[in-house]
C-alpha cells in the first residue's frame, strides 16, 4: 500500500496523464458530477456519484459501427473504428466497479462484442471507497463493499491523505508510474476509515433490505404476482431509470443514409419504451405492466439465473433519486419479495 498528501493530488493527475487519459469526476454549472477528461486545474469533486454512471466509457450511449458504400450494385463495407486510447477512470464508486462485471458477462460472452473489448482492454479502473454514503445506497444489498470497492487501484481518501492499493497488474503498472509520488506505508488509517464507513452503512434506511427472495428459479412465483398492476399503474414509461443505471444494457441499431452512403449506428434503447424491439409483427409486450415487469424480474430473477447468481443491480441508488415518480426498483422488492401475494 502507498499513500500520499492530498496536496499533490494534481500531481498525481499529471503523471498519469502522461501516458493515459485521465477521467474523474468534476463538478457541474448545476452542482452535479460527470466524469470529464482530466486538465490542469480540474478539481475531483467531492459527489457521491455521477449522474450519469461511467458505463459509457465502455458501452457509450451511442456509437458508429460501420458504414457502408454503394455503387451499382457493388456495397463497400468501411470499418470506422479507430485503435481505442489508453485510458484511467478515477475515483469510481464500489456499485459501479461492480457493474462492469455485469456488462462483461453481457458483451464478452461469446459471441465477444469486438467494441466493447477493445475499451474494456484498454481501460483501467480506480476506485475510491465511500467515506460519505447517501440514504439511497443499498450496494450491501448485492454484497458489494464500498469501504474497500474493486478495481485495478482501490484508493481511501482522508481529509489530509489519499492511500492506494494495486489489485491487478494493470493496478501495479500505474502505480508503480506514482512511486516518484507516493511512499510506502502501512493499513492503520485505511482499517480505521473502514470501519467508520461500515457503521455508516449500518445507519442508512435500506440497510435491511435484502435480495433473499430473488433470484434463478423464481419466473413462475413472481412473474404473475398480483402487484404488478399496482406498481407499474403511476410507471410514465419515460426511460429515466435505464438511462441512469449502470448495469442496463439493452440498445437498437439503426441505418442512416447519408445521401452518399448509409452509416450503421448503436444506441441505448430501454424495455420501457412502447416501441422497444418493435418489428414488422408489432411488440411483445403491448402494456406498461409488462414492460415494468420485464425490466424487474430481469434484474432480480432472468439475469441471475443465467450468471451463477449474480444480480443485475449495484444498489447504486441513482433510480431511487431520478425517477420522477419515485418508483423504483427498491418499492418492487419489498412489494413484490414480502409476504404479499
């Protein structure tokens, strides 16, 4: 483990840029985060979370594939991808390392998505534990620690120090970059931070919540559950939820012609949406109720039990805080994993 005095934070900024990228959390003209690319002079901002969660770092919001050429008959297919940069993702929250598991186990199962490999290889990822969580957090739900979260570099930040721990190689690359930097030392005050974070956790509303109830095995006990006609009933099917989650993964591709040729483009969709994997037959879910219900049981019952268990949701509580009529995925595990039938 190595440490440093937060005074020469920029500086360790400055080193890591120098070969990489550097994104971090910086503060917005409206008092949010979002993670943008590192300058002099940028400040880490002291948020909880972003918005947006860094999801799109590997899986962006929208992206070109490929294009194509036409002449006559002939159709020339142009790669328009270029070689994807190094690059550093700093300051990332346990529920959102957490969910880049969660993607892989999406985008590099075979058939392997070549885009999203390519950014994943590329990217390195360090964490930083949360001194300060909010009363929407509910990550122990999911066995996710945010007093010591994963990640090539696991960081502590105290009001005077920040302390760094390497967990992969990529992790010991970097850091051995900051040796000039940082110096060794011992756990004493990373324990003692650990321990503070744990009895905050302990005090938040949703400490109790618990995901017991779900799981593989459970579509034929939930999936006609009285309560879905009452929980999707207020649902504005606006998307709010999937956008902001870092753990959704669903997308559209679409082809727009340029006049001169046609560009094959992705983009996030969500099972929200009326029209979401509408084709020439129509769709399959033709009610609010069963694209709400969809969306849940895949989190809490289809994603699980495809993945050994593994739950598509971080508690990262960003659904809790932006759905604006506050139905989430919280109020459907209670309802729905209670004793109510």
């Amino acid at each position: 483990m190595r440490k440093c005095s937060l005074d020469k934070i920029n500086s360790v900024f400055s080193e890591i840029s120098k070969e990489a990228k550097l994104y971090l959390p910086i503060n917005q003209n409206d008092g949010s985060a979002a993670y943008k690319e590192w300058e002099e002079g940028a400040s880490w901002s002291e948020a909880l979370n972003t918005v947006r969660s860094p999801k799109d770092f590997f899986f962006p919001q929208m992206e070109n594939l490929m294009e194509f050429k036409t002449e006559g008959k002939n159709i020339e297919v142009i790669d328009t991808r270029s070689e994807t940069e190094d690059f550093v993702i700093f300051g990332v929250r346990g529920c959102d390392v957490k969910s880049f598991e969660i993607l892989d186990r999406v985008f590099l199962t075979e058939p392997v998505d070549s885009y999203y490999a390519s950014r994943r290889e590329k990217g390195i990822i360090v964490s930083t534990a949360c001194t300060k969580p909010a009363e929407t957090c509910f990550c122990k739900t999911f066995d996710i620690s945010p007093e010591e979260p994963e990640g090539d570099i696991t960081t502590w930040k105290t009001e005077t120090e920040i302390f760094f721990k390497a967990n992969t190689p990529k992790g010991e690359a970097l850091l051995e970059k900051l040796s000039g930097i940082t110096e060794e030392c011992d756990e004493t005050k990373v324990n003692e931070q650990k321990e503070k974070i744990s009895a905050i956790m302990n005090k938040l509303p949703l400490k109790d919540l618990r995901a017991d109830a779900f799981g593989g095995g459970k579509t034929d006990e939930f999936f006609n559950h009285s309560a879905w006609e009452e929980l999707s009933g207020s649902c504005l099917g606006c998307g709010t939820c999937t956008f902001v989650c870092p753990t959704c993964q669903c997308y559209d591709i679409k082809d727009f012609n340029t006049g001169s040729g046609v560009i094959r483009f992705r983009c996030w969709d969500s099972c929200m949406y009326s029209d979401f994997t509408k084709m020439a037959h129509g769709n399959n879910r033709l009610t609010q109720k069963e694209r709400f219900r969809q969306r849940f049981m895949h989190k809490l019952v289809y994603y699980p039990e495809n993945n050994d268990g593994l739950f598509s949701c971080v508690g990262c509580g960003r659904c809790l805080s932006k759905c604006p009529i506050s139905m989430n995925i919280v109020k459907v595990m209670k309802k729905i994993g209670g004793k109510e039938a």
